[in-house]
C-alpha cells in the first residue's frame, strides 16, 4: 500500500506515452519505403451524386502516367468499391448467352481444376485474355472439358482463351473467371480510389497533391464529384498533438499522485527509523558510521519506490496495450515502450525516494548511541 500510489502515477504516464509512441510509430511508417524503395500516395473520389459514381477510370490511370508526374510513379492503381462479380454478354461456339464471371487477382486461392491450368502471374500482371470457364458451361458448349482448353469465348468486346475448367460451389458460382487487369480494359469507370506507387527519394506528399490538382483540371468525372488526395500524416499529427496535451495533463496529475506517494513513504520510513531504533543502536555499537546508517534507510526508500515505478511501468504497458486495442477505425496502433520510457519511470522513482527519504535517512543516522542506550 505504501507505493501504490507510486505505481498509479507512472502508469498513468506510461499508458499515454506508450500510445503517443504507437501512433507517432505508425505515422513515421507511412514513410517507409518498400523492398524496391517505393513509397505510396493515395487519392480519393467523393461523388456529389446518390448514385454514387466510382470516379477512377482506366484513362484517368493513361492521363496521370502521361503527366508531368510520371517519371516520379511506378505504376497507378485503381481499387474496385463494386465487387468481383458482374456479368456480360458472350458468346460460345456461335452462341450468344449472358455470361456470370468473377475476377482473379492473385494466384493463390483459386478453385480446384477439373482441366488444364490457372493463371500465370503474367497473366495476371497484363491482364492476359485467357479466362476459366465452368465445368457445366464446357460440356454444354464444347462437348467435355477438355475439348474446351484452347477454345475461344467472347466477353463483352474482347475474346479470351479458354485455359483451364473448374467445379462450381459456394465460392465459385460464376460461368467464368478472368484476370482483374483484363477485367480492367472491359470496364471503364472501377472505382474510388487510386494508389500511386512512388518511386525512391520522391515526395509521396507532393506527387499526391500534383495528381489531386491534375484530376481535378482533367479527371473523367471531375463534373460528378471531387478528387483528393488522403494525407494519413495530417490527421495522424494532430492525433499525436491531442496526445502531447494529453500526455502533460495526466504527468500533472501523476506529479501530485507522485508527491502524495512520496509524503506515504517518507511517513513510513519515519515509523521504520522510530521501530528499529535498537537495530541503529547495535549498528552504532559495533563501529557503523553516520553515513552508513543514512544510506541504509536511503536505499530502503529507492528500492520502495523504483519498485513502485516498475510495477507502474508494466501496468502502463498493458493498460495501453488494451486501449489501442478499442480505438474505432482500423488504425493498427500498437502500445510501444521506449528506452527513454524505461528511464522515466525508474529515473522519477529513485528521485522521489531520494527526496522523500533523505529526512527519515538522515533522522536514523543522527540518533545518539547513549539516548538508544538509555
């Protein structure tokens, strides 16, 4: 009980600086580069409509790697806010039939084949024009799977090939599948966001803004809502400035809980000075110094409150821990400790119980031999 509120001081600090730190961590990580040192910059569509327009199109992509911006970009992508899933009009073997399909944006995580192969990742990467088709819909228009693999089927306006045959399911219900690039020439507008891949040593800040500004003179659907450009530091900043305040409020309320702890302990270390006055007694006795007495209590007092401080850090820790874990939205803050944390809790600790246990120390080894004697 006599460092309990020790502990409550520093854990209150802690618990506020390890967040602060989980946050200014994830705000420095937003300007880490990549295995091949690329950056990113993301812009946003709003639309002004209720239908809610997906505002990126495959010409705003062409328009922005044309720009003045290009040779600081890799490569521009548009996410699809719509869904995998759509259908269109095909045709099989002569015959024109409405056509469900899916599209496939990575290698993993495909369905099991009955025939041929999946895509290659350069399928995938150019949004080659090869396409799996189902089971039923093989039979029904080529016969058997197999006589299907090599065949031709129209989507929309562009024939792909067909490379390989699969059962459908819960997860695969649609006729085809195609790569997601493929699927990105067919449709024009696919969504409302765009990431730019920013090349080594340029400025993910300025190239976004550049690209906000170019958008909005020349994007497809500049006159159905607004482009912009998602600057993650500016809210993450001001976050990490609510969080300074924060951090020098609850040390200011720490501060008393902290001077109040000390007073506790220095009460008790007068108890200790006044119940072992025997044992300072025989110490004197047998050739102990002044000194020796006083750092005696002394250390009794710093090793009261560091361990104090150490509970609290721990506690601060865990505390944090369990609250980034409540923060609404998907921020991914992690509590983070810091050396400079470690010295905090265990520097404030020995200094109040040098502070508040020097008197009692010095009490002790300030007692006469001949009063303890009589």
């Amino acid at each position: 009980m006599t460092i309990i509120g020790i502990v409550i001081g520093i854990a209150s600090v802690i618990t506020i600086m390890a967040i602060g730190n989980g946050v200014n961590q994830m705000a420095k990580s937003q300007f880490k580069t990549s295995k091949s040192g690329e950056l990113k910059a993301q812009i946003d569509f709003t639309s002004d409509t209720d239908a809610g327009v997906n505002g990126f199109t495959q010409a705003d992509v062409s328009f922005l790697r044309s720009s003045e911006i290009d040779p600081d970009i890799t490569d521009a992508k548009i996410s699809t806010l719509s869904g995998d899933y759509g259908s269109d009009f095909g045709s099989l073997n002569g015959d024109e039939s409405e056509l469900d399909f899916t599209v496939a944006r990575k290698r993993s995580g495909g369905p099991d084949l009955d025939s041929g192969h999946y895509f290659s990742q350069s399928d995938l990467d150019v949004g080659q024009n090869n396409m799996l088709i189902s089971k039923g819909l093989a039979k029904r228009y080529f016969g058997s799977p197999e006589n299907a693999l090599g065949k031709s089927v129209t989507l929309g306006n562009y024939a792909y090939t067909v490379i390989g045959t699969f059962t459908t399911d819960d997860t695969y219900q649609s006729d085809t599948i195609i790569p997601y690039n493929a699927y990105l020439k067919e449709n024009n507008t696919t969504g409302s966001i765009m990431t730019l891949n920013v090349k080594k040593g340029a400025n993910p800040q300025k190239i976004g803004r550049k690209a906000e500004k170019l958008l909005k003179k020349n994007g497809a659907n500049r006159q159905n809502g607004t482009y912009e450009y998602e600057d993650n530091n500016k809210w993450i900043g001001q976050i990490s400035k609510v969080l300074n305040g924060i951090t020098f409020f609850v040390t200011a309320v720490a501060g008393i809980s902290l001077f109040i702890a000390g007073i506790g302990v220095m009460n008790m270390m007068y108890i200790s000075v006044s119940e072992r006055t025997q044992e300072i007694g025989i110490r004197l006795a047998v050739g102990a110094t002044e000194a020796n007495i006083r750092n005696q209590f002394l250390i009794e007092a710093i090793i009261l409150t560091v361990t104090g401080g150490l509970i609290g850090l721990v506690s601060g820790y865990l505390i944090a821990s369990g609250a980034v874990k409540v923060i609404p939205g998907n921020m991914h803050i992690k509590a983070v400790i810091t050396l400079r944390d470690v010295v905090f809790a265990i520097g404030v600790s020995t200094i109040v119980g040098v502070i508040f246990g020097w008197l009692p120390a010095k009490q002790a080894a300030n007692k006469n031999l001949i009063d303890i004697l009589r």
